[in-house]
C-alpha cells in the first residue's frame, strides 16, 4: 500500500470522498453520517462537532483519524482524556491493534476502516489531496529542498512571534492594566473547557468571588464550583456553600459525547487549582513565574495537582495545553507591562522546553520532514499556516524565499 498521510484521510473524511451507504464499526454496528464534522487545526482529535448514529444511537462529539489502529496508543490518545469525546475513530486500514483499543476513561472505543468504502483510488485521493486547493504547505511538494536549519529556525521565530501576539491581544482584549490574577484564572479555566466548553468555563470564571472561596477547603470549593455550574442539582447544597454565587444556565454546557460528565471532572480540577497549594490559591501570577522559572516539569505538576473527589488528574498533554494557550500568554503580558528582562526570559525559556503537542497540522510537517520539538516550534508551525500558507504570503515566508528566488518578491 502506497504510503498515505494521516492528513490526507482526514481531508478524504470532512469531504466525504466515500460510499457511506454500508459503514461498519469492526464490530459490525452499522454507521450513519448525521455531520461529518469540522477539521480541527488546534491540538486535540483531527474532527470536532460530528455527529454519527452506530448501532442506532447518535453520538455528538469528535473524530480521530489515523492510518492504522496502532497510532491510537503510539500518539498517547489512550492516556489522554481530551480524547474521551471522540466517539469514532477511523483508519485507512485494519491492524492487529483494531477492534481493541480503549479511551483514557477505560471505555471501549468504536472503529471504521475507510479503505473498501473510498469512492476513488488511493492514488486518486493522494493527488487530490496534493494538488486540490486548500492543502498546507503549498510548496509541500518540493520541502526535500528546504535546509532543515532555515526551515526549524524560522518556525521557533514564527512561534515566539505567536506568543507576543497573544499577550498583546490580551491586553487589548482586557484593558491596558488589567487585573492579571483574575485574567489568568479565567484564561486557565477556558483551557480546561476544551473547546466544546471554553465559553462555558470562562463564564463560570467571571462569577467567583475568588477572595471568598480562596479561604474554603478543596472540597467546599469543589461544591461552590458545581453549585454555580448548575451541573449538580441546587437541592443537593447548603446555604453556607453557595453563599454569593449565582448558578449559570445549565444549556450553557455542552455534555455529549463521552463522558458526559467531563465538564464536571474538569471543574474538580478547576477546584483543585484554587485549593490549599494550588497555583490560583494566592497570587498566582508570581507562583507559576516561580514554578516555571524553577523548571518545566514544576509548572507541569502544580497544574496535575489531585482533585478533591479523586477523579483522574489533568494529562501531561493537556497541562502543557493550559501552560502554552493560558498561562504563558499572561505571563509574557506581566513580564512586558513590568519591562522585566529576566520574567520576559522565564517565559520564553519555558516556551522552548515544553514539549510539543501533535495534532493534525504538526504531524502534516512532521510528514514532511519537520517535526516540532518543543511548544514554541510547534506554535511556529501553526502561526506559518496561519498566516502565510493559507494567506498564499510565499514571497514573505523565509522558506518559500529559499525555494522560489526567481520569482519577482516585490
């Protein structure tokens, strides 16, 4: 079999490039396509928002793709609980992982192999997918060309030119003195919300009266946090532990796909933020700039602090999430607004260590011959697309002026 990209199955998915008349899960459970869901150039599964019937049940949530069925545990999927809400996985072919492999919650995890259902030939969907309009990086084709230095040393200045974007939109979005305790508690809890629940977590983060609950036990806060959430019933609280809290609309939560309750595993460990030793306890601007200057790995356990009612710990791969989209960006603002060379340097410090975090962008390059190492060449990647392959920008990208140099770059 010709060698095929991970990225190509996803675009041959979102494009339904199949016969979808006989789907069938490995275990034989019929499956309809309700919505083929939308590709996802974030970190996490390849598909958000799809919708499947299998077995005459629908479910809402995400889809990973991969070639085969061992990539599931060779990419971490089944340790990480980002991954609970897919609720199919679909690979180009069958291996001997298929048919067996498990979400992080232990649950069994429903598969696909696309190959007999393609409408077109593997060499077919390949040319589509090289040739068509809309596949990143349009110079793909020719990257056996690029020097590998100029390629990784122009996405680590893309990826801290990502970064200082961020904190500035921050401080544009929030005012130019915000608050940035409170500022870094609401970004910290959109991270923990996915993005199904993002909206929904930072809502929730502009109600708390933080000098309030800062003074409660792990376990009162975990109930103040479920009782403004609306995701336990009112009935099931005292008065004396919702005392200024004012409980959000329940539709405010998306709750499909598995498990249904992640939001509220995610608000235990909100609640473990805020407890006695968490980072959100007391000034926690100062904190994790300690905890990262102290190393990596420091900042990285502070935020998989346990949770009060002993559900699963944060994954390694989803607190470098929070450390890279919430924490660094206001960290980075704090260190700029202060004109402090030595925070400024923690922040890019840490930015270069932290592992990068594969998704379905990152693996394209890593196809390709470039595979980010650390979260700020990962960023780099993200920001290359962004804002050069997809703005068709070659004649400003460091790499498309090494590949073209005839071409007029005026």
């Amino acid at each position: 079999m010709a060698r095929v990209p991970e990225a190509a199955i996803q675009d041959a998915w979102v494009r339904g490039l199949f016969d979808a008349r006989a789907l069938r899960t490995t275990d034989g459970q019929r499956v309809e396509v309700v919505h083929l869901g939308t590709l996802n150039g974030d970190s996490g599964p390849d598909v958000r928002d799809a919708r499947v019937v299998i077995g005459g049940m629908l479910w809402a949530g995400d889809v990973e793709i991969h070639t085969t069925s061992a990539a599931w545990e060779a990419h971490g999927h089944d340790r990480d609980p980002a991954y609970d809400r897919v609720v199919l996985h679909v690979v180009l072919a069958a291996d001997r992982r298929t048919g067996t492999l498990r979400r992080a919650d232990g649950s069994a995890l429903p598969e696909l192999v696309l190959l007999p259902h393609l409408d077109r030939s593997l060499r077919a969907l390949l040319r589509a997918f090289h040739v068509e309009p809309g596949t990143a990086p349009r110079c793909g084709a020719r990257w056996d060309e690029v020097d590998p230095a100029l390629a990784r040393s122009w996405v680590r200045h893309l990826g801290t030119e990502r970064l200082r974007r961020r904190a500035r939109d921050l401080g544009r979005e929030y005012g130019r003195q915000p608050d940035l305790d409170r500022l870094l508690v609401r970004r910290m809890f959109r991270a923990l919300g996915y993005e199904a629940n993002a909206d929904a977590f930072e809502t929730l983060a502009t109600r708390l009266p933080l000098a309030d609950l800062r003074q409660r036990s792990a376990t009162g806060l975990h109930a103040a946090l479920l009782f403004a959430s609306a995701l336990q019933p009112a009935e099931l609280f005292t008065e004396t532990a919702v005392a200024d809290l004012t409980p959000m609309r329940p539709e405010a939560w998306r709750r499909g796909g598995r498990p249904a309750n992640a939001p509220r595993r995610r608000i235990a460990q909100a609640a473990a933020w805020l407890a006695p030793g968490g980072p959100l306890r007391h000034d926690p601007v100062e904190t994790l700039t300690e905890a990262l200057a102290d190393g990596v790995e420091t900042a990285t356990d502070l935020l998989r602090a346990e949770t009060p009612d002993g559900s699963s710990r944060l994954g390694d791969a989803r607190a470098v999430r929070v450390l890279v989209d919430a924490v660094l960006p206001v960290l980075l603002l704090d260190a700029e607004q202060r004109e402090d060379p030595a925070r400024e340097a923690v922040v890019l410090d840490a930015y270069d260590r932290l592992p990068a975090s594969p998704d379905r962008i990152t693996r394209r390059f890593a196809e390709l011959g470039l595979r980010p190492r650390t979260a700020a060449e990962a960023q780099g990647v993200h920001q290359l697309v962004r804002a050069y392959c997809e703005e068709g920008r070659c004649a400003r990208c460091a790499i498309g002026r090494a590949l073209y140099p005839a071409l007029d770059w005026v």
